[in-house]
C-alpha cells in the first residue's frame, strides 16, 4: 500500500467519524452551526443593526431579524457593492454576480 492510499484512508476515517458524530446530533449541531453564524455576523453592520450581540436562540432571531424581500436589503447590498467591509458579513466578497432576469422584474425571487 503506497503512502498516499494509506493517508487517504486515515484522512477518510476520521472525516466519516465527524460526520457520523453530527449525524446523530442534528439538533446539537444545527444549534452549533447557528451560534458560529451568529457570532460572526456580530462584527457586522446587519448583525449591529439587529442586535446580534443579544440573540442566543433562534426564538431571538426571529424577534429581531424580520424576513424580507432583496428590495428590503437593498441598501446594505448597495453599502457592500460600493465597497464597504463587514455589511453582510465579515469582510467583503471576492465577486459579485447577478441575475438579471431578477432584477429585471421578469421573475419572482420565491417562485
């Protein structure tokens, strides 16, 4: 067995351990996955406009996130095209791309 096939079944084992462990805790890890999330999008405009720091369950996040439609984040959009860092999230995009048929109004984003 070359060095290679025996790196590539220990890299594969413990990815398939790690996978099995949040597997079996959808919950444990979905809640992980929200805090990261949350936490990061602290050092954010968005995240300081809606109180981030403050929300430690998703019952918070709904309280103080409403849905809405890309017209409704538009500015913060607009802040991250010009340029700004820490809109959205932390720092800014390498690109941007869009969907012209969408902003052209032939589409609807939830259709």
């Amino acid at each position: 067995m070359s060095l290679k096939v025996f790196a590539a079944k220990i890299f594969a084992k413990r990815i398939g351990t790690k996978t099995n462990k949040w597997v079996q805790n959808p919950h444990e890890t979905q809640k992980k996955v929200f805090n990261n999330l949350i936490r990061s999008g602290k050092v954010t405009k968005f995240g300081s406009d809606h109180d981030f720091k403050n929300i430690k369950s998703h019952q918070d996040f709904v309280q103080k996130v409403p849905v809405r439609d890309y017209e409704e984040l538009k500015p913060y959009i607009n802040l991250v095209v010009d340029g700004e860092n820490n809109v959205l999230w932390p720092g800014k995009p390498l690109y941007f791309a869009k969907t012209s048929a969408l902003l052209r109004g032939e589409v609807h984003p939830y259709n």
